[in-house]
C-alpha cells in the first residue's frame, strides 16, 4: 500500500490541482470580462445569465471536451438580451400591449442571432409600424376588457367609465386574472396618447390601486384614471380626459370602419 503513495504520485497530483485552479480562475475572470463588455453596450443586461449554460449537463460536456454547445447556449442568452435591449431602447416596449410584449417574448426562446443585418431588417420594420403596433395594442386592451360587446357589435366605442368585475383580491389585484396588466395598458396608453412617456410599473396607475385595495371601499385617482374599489372585488374606472378618451375611440372607430355609436358605460368581463 505504501508503494502506491510515492511522493512524486502526491506532486503531481497537488500540481494538476494547483492547475485547475488556476484555470477555472482565469475562466470566471474571462466571463466576468465578458459581462462586463456586453454591458458596456446594454447597461440593461449588466447581469447577463452568461452561466445558463453551465449545468451540470454542461460540466459532462466541458469534461468531454466539446464545448460548441455550451457557446451556442451562451450565444442564445447573449441573443436574447441584446434583442430585448434595443426594442426597449428604441421606445418599442411602450407602444406594446401586454400580449404583444408576451409574444415578443416568446419569440426570444429560441432567439434568431442578433447580426446587424438582423437587427437592421426586424427592428426598422418595427420602427415604421410604431403607430399601428400602438393602435393594434389598444384594440386589443379594449378586447379583453369587454370581449362580448367587440364580438356582438361591429360600433362599439368606449364610454366615460368601466367596471372590471373581480379585479381585487384580499391583498392587491386578484393573482388568477389578468386585471393588474389591464390597468398598467390602461395608464400606458393614456400617457402615450397624450404626449407622455409611461410611468414606471412601480408607480404608475396599477401600483396605486394594489397599495389602495387593503383599505377599500377607497378612491385612487391618477392623472388620466379615477379607479373606486368595493369589497366585492369589483373595481370601477373612469376616464378622466374626454379629448383623449375621443382619440381612443377614433381608433377604435378605424378598426370597425368609421363607426361609432353614442357613449356607453363597459363592464368588464
């Protein structure tokens, strides 16, 4: 037993530690390296995940050698964060509803690679269709605040108020709806269609309503929304300025032909 543990053996084995180490230091330093550089371009991905490839599938291939799919994980993450960067930087994320950015998104799960040809072509289609990205999304928030009277009236429009039915919950919006999303688009396209960037979803008109709902029966009144909340869950809306609810139905005159009908109130369903 004794002569399987030479010196020499325990050397060299010290020595090939000593190594690997070595090396998976400078490897954390390359990434870390790496990080840093794309962050200089998308300060927004400072903390790009450049380790999701490093599972412990990862580590079996990195022991194989074969390291090409490992890169190809990373290049997918990279992809993905700098598609997601530039449709924010250039304003895009705004125009979009909460389904558009959901398809966005999905669209990212297997990221077409982010070349400038790519980027040109995608983002300046994009660009040129801002306002009917806009438009397509408000319809689309409208939709799903009153689906049975979009699909049974072909001149519908969008009265002084709304009621959205079962929108709380004991703390904050009802989780098991889509309530919450639908008053963040709300206060986004008022913004918008006023001239202004949206507020930030930490502050903006659904923030409000989720801090105000452990005290209702309350008020919360925004720059373009008054919402009043009852302990049945149901929460009442009203728009504030008639000059921008007029351009809301404008719009949605466009999609329906040029027809509007007189002022209705809308239950949300």
């Amino acid at each position: 037993m004794n002569e399987l543990i030479r010196v020499g053996s325990i050397e060299d084995l010290v020595a090939h530690r000593d190594r690997c180490l070595e090396l998976v230091e400078r490897g954390f330093s390359l990434l870390a390296e790496a990080s840093r550089e794309f962050a200089k371009a998308a300060p927004s991905a400072r903390y790009v995940r450049l380790y999701s490839g490093l599972d412990r599938q990862a580590f079996y291939q990195l022991d194989q050698g074969d390291v090409h799919d490992l890169v190809t994980v990373v290049r997918a993450g990279l992809d993905r964060e700098a598609w997601a960067h530039l449709r924010d930087a250039l304003g895009l994320k705004a125009v979009m509803d909460a389904q558009a950015i959901k398809d966005f998104n999905a669209s990212l799960k297997a990221p077409p690679e982010f070349t400038l040809d790519n980027a040109a072509m995608t983002f300046r289609e994009m660009v040129m269709n801002a306002d009917q990205i806009f438009e397509r999304g408000v319809i689309t928030v409208f939709q799903s605040l009153d689906r049975q009277a979009f699909r049974r009236n072909n001149a519908f429009r969008v009265g002084a108020s709304l009621v959205m039915k079962g929108a709380l919950g004991d703390y904050g919006f009802n989780h098991y709806g889509e309530r919450e999303q639908q008053v963040r688009d709300l206060d986004r396209i008022f913004h918008l269609l006023d001239g202004r960037t949206p507020k930030d979803p930490l502050c903006d008109a659904a923030a409000w309503v989720s801090q105000a709902s452990r005290t209702k029966p309350a008020v919360v009144e925004t720059d373009y929304l008054r919402f009043k909340l009852y302990k049945n869950q149901n929460l009442h809306v009203w728009f504030k300025d008639r000059t921008l609810l007029d351009k809301v139905n404008r719009i949605i005159a466009r999609y329906y032909g040029e027809v509007l009908p007189d002022d209705r109130t809308t239950t949300a369903v």
